[in-house]
C-alpha cells in the first residue's frame, strides 16, 4: 500500500529513536538535574519538529541515490521506482527539508540567536550532500553520517543550554554539557561501528555501484577485525566506567554491565568469527539495541548528580 510505502521510506524505528533519545535528554535528565534551560515545551516541540524532519528527509535523499546499489543489497526493499515515484520522493524530500530548516529558523528567532538557524541548513546540506557525493568516499562517510547522529544531541548543548547560560548555575550547566557531550562521542562510536558493519553486508552492492568502502579495500575478513576491534575496547571502556565511577550505584552499575555490556559481548563474539550476511545483520541489530540501552540510561545520572 502506498502510505506504507511512504512511512517505510522516512525509516520510522530510527526516527522513534531520535524521538526517545531527545525527549530523554530534556525530561530525563536536564529537567530531573535542574539545570536553568532556554527551552520551553513548545521550544522543544520545535527541536523535535526540525530534526525529524530533517533526518527523514536525508532517509529519502539517501534511498534515491542508492536505488541501484539495493537492488543488489536488499531488493525485496527497495520501493522507490517500485511503490513510489522517484518524483513523489524528490517531493516528499523537499516537503520535509522546508518544514525542518522553517522550524529550526523559528525556534531559532524564539531562542533570540537567529545565526543558530544555520544548524539545521548545514546539517540538511550534510545529509544531501552524503548521499549524493560523500557515500563515495572511504571512511569520510561512516565519519559524516555519525557525527549527524551524534549532532541529534549536541543540538541540546546549542539551543538548551548555551543560550540560558547564567553565571550561577554555570557549575551545573558545564556538568550537564559533559555529559551530553560523552554520549554523544559513544552514539558517535558506535554508530560508526554500525556503518562499518552495514558496508561489510552490502558489499556487493558497493563494489558493482563504485563505492570505496573499508570491505572493498581491505577486503571482508581485516574489515570484520576492525568491528571486532571496536566492540571490544568500547566493551571494555563501559566495563572499567561501571567498575571505576559506578561502585557505589550498585543497580546502575547492573544496567550498565548486563544491558549495555551484555549486547556489546555478545555483539563482539558474533563479530569474531561472522561470514554470512545474516550474521553481519545480526551484528548490526545489536548494535542498534545497544544505542537504544544506552540513551535509556540518562536519566540514571540526573539522580546520581543530584546525590
């Protein structure tokens, strides 16, 4: 069916992840911790309004310009040229690309610094700009498109936090800040392993489009050691922050431990001696379940902060 068609193609499980993540962020954390925010409700909605919008519309852009290379990868889920018009998607791109950045522009005006509109016009140039030009290229492209989903948080240090900046509660305004900017370096690391995992299962597809991907460089079997690599030092890192900072939180350190660690250990021993494309799917799935795990323990630290 064709409105089915169209919530597919704007990748909705993604989209409820950023949706959680964020609301997580203002009501999870800088809310419970009492940290002096710029941001109303209705200035959050706007945030929310622009990111959605903008990041389903790079969903479209990106499905596009790969219709080609997924008939080879996933040809069963491809739907532009099958269900949807090439011009219903440019459409629907443009459609949601305006709504975004007019959002992002207002919220902008509201907050009193109108240069920040600039925010959501680069990052809408940078997902245009990857799936057009910058998927191409070796690495610079897992980099581009995690440092997007690591902006997905950043934004709160840029319109919640710096524009309410008061000399008083500065302490806990420059806390609050490190610690959105150290889960957006581990969403940043582990989206990467993600996009590394993501272009090992779709390396056919890559090689017959022309793409320089690490699995095309290095081959499948190097590639697969560098996902293993990864996995198991931010395994250790999670592990040696829950035995170093978390001891004294017993059940924190347990959330850490079994729903973030756990995925990550099972994700590492799959990753060691993964061949076949579902097993890469797998790793990746995992991987999504570890993000999802992870932004769900934020608000741990507005009451660990506030003992």
């Amino acid at each position: 069916m064709p409105k089915i068609a169209y919530l597919k193609i704007i990748r909705p499980v993604n989209l409820l992840l950023l949706l959680l993540t964020q609301s997580l962020i203002k009501y999870g954390f800088l809310e419970p911790l009492g940290v002096q925010a710029a941001m109303g409700t209705f200035d959050f909605i706007l945030l929310v309004a622009a990111t959605l919008c903008i990041a389903a519309a790079g969903n479209i852009i990106n499905d596009i310009h790969d219709v080609a290379i997924d008939t080879i990868n996933k040809s069963e889920k491809v739907l532009i040229g099958k269900k949807i018009s090439e011009k219903a998607a440019y459409n629907l791109y443009i459609i949601l690309n305006i709504i975004g950045v007019a959002a992002g522009f207002y919220l902008s005006n509201r907050m009193g610094h109108p240069g920040l509109a600039a925010v959501f016009i680069i990052i809408s140039a940078l997902l245009y700009s990857y799936a057009v030009y910058l998927r191409s290229l070796l690495v610079v492209s897992n980099l581009v498109v995690s440092f997007l989903v690591a902006t997905s948080l950043l934004v709160f240090i840029i319109f919640d936090i710096y524009p309410a900046i008061n000399t008083d509660l500065m302490e806990l305004q420059v806390t609050a800040s490190k610690v959105i900017l150290w889960y957006a370096a581990c969403a940043f690391y582990l989206n990467l392993i993600r996009e590394i995992v993501k272009d090992i299962q779709d390396v056919n597809g890559d090689k017959k489009g022309g793409r320089s991907t690490l699995p095309i460089v290095l081959g499948r079997t190097r590639t697969t050691t560098i996902a293993f690599v990864l996995g198991v030092f931010i395994l250790m890192g999670i592990l040696w922050f829950s035995y170093k900072s978390l001891y004294q939180f017993t059940w924190v350190a347990g959330y850490f431990v079994f729903l973030i660690g756990g995925p990550l250990l099972y994700y590492s021993i799959k990753s060691f001696n993964a061949e076949t494309s579902k097993d890469y799917k797998i790793m990746s799935i995992v991987l999504k379940i570890v993000m999802f795990t992870g932004v769900c323990s934020l608000p741990f630290f507005a009451e660990i902060l506030n003992v």
